[in-house]
C-alpha cells in the first residue's frame, strides 16, 4: 500500500509537489528578504541563505538570528538594550524619544505624537 502510494505521486504529481516546494522557499525568501530590509540587516545575503539552504534551515537560522538583532548596545555603557527600551537599565541613558504625555515611544522627527496627538514641543521650538 505505501510502496503503491508513493510510487503514484512520483508517477503523477512528483513535478506539481516539486513546484510547490519551490514556491514554498521562494515565499520564504522573500519574506527573510523584506523583513530583514526593515531591520537593516543584509538582505540579499538571507535571500540567497534561505534559497540555498536545504530543509529551510536558512529561514530558521534567520529567526534564531534575527531574534538577536532585538538588541542593541547602549550608546552611553555598551549594556545589551532591546530596541523598544526607553531607557538603559544599567545606565538610565535615554535610548528612544518619549512622548511626554502618554510615554509612548516616538520618533525624534515627528512633530506631533499620533497616540496622543500632543505636540512634541522640541520640534515645534526648532522652527
Ligand atoms: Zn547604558
Ligand atoms: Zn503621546
């Protein structure tokens, strides 16, 4: 029975499983390659890592290594930091803008913060 069903789909639909190995990488690879884009890590390099790799150990090694590049260094100690800290743990240095009134974290260029909408005074004063 098992002899019969394997030799069946190699008979019949060995090129349609085949086909949709290859589709399953290629979506792989282009999800490691986008993804790794938004992070700044080397994008071209995981492409090519998790196409070539057999048995998606490519996009495995991605994960493992990608979980990593969460973490920082802190500008001020060289303490590991996640990236979505406030601020350093050891060191209290300020790692990201913070939003004074809902302490979210925001982006030195924006001139009003989208949770809150209060107005981020700095930006507003440098013009
Ligand atoms: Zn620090
Ligand atoms: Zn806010």
């Amino acid at each position: 029975m098992l002899n019969f069903y394997l030799g069946n789909i190699a008979d019949s639909n060995h090129i349609i499983i085949v086909i949709i190995f290859l589709l399953i990488k290629l979506i792989m690879g282009i999800y490691a390659y986008t993804d790794s884009r938004k992070r700044n890590m080397q994008s071209i390099m995981w492409l090519l890592l998790v196409l070539l790799i057999p048995n998606y150990i490519g996009l495995i090694i991605y994960l493992i290594i990608r979980q990593n590049d969460d973490y920082l260094n802190c500008p001020n100690c060289g303490f590991k930091v996640k990236r979505s800290y406030k601020v350093c743990p050891n060191c209290n240095q300020e790692l990201n803008k913070i939003c004074p009134s809902c302490k979210k974290i925001v982006k030195d260029s924006w001139n009003v913060c989208p949770y809150c909408t209060e107005i981020l005074k700095n930006n507003i004063e440098d013009k």
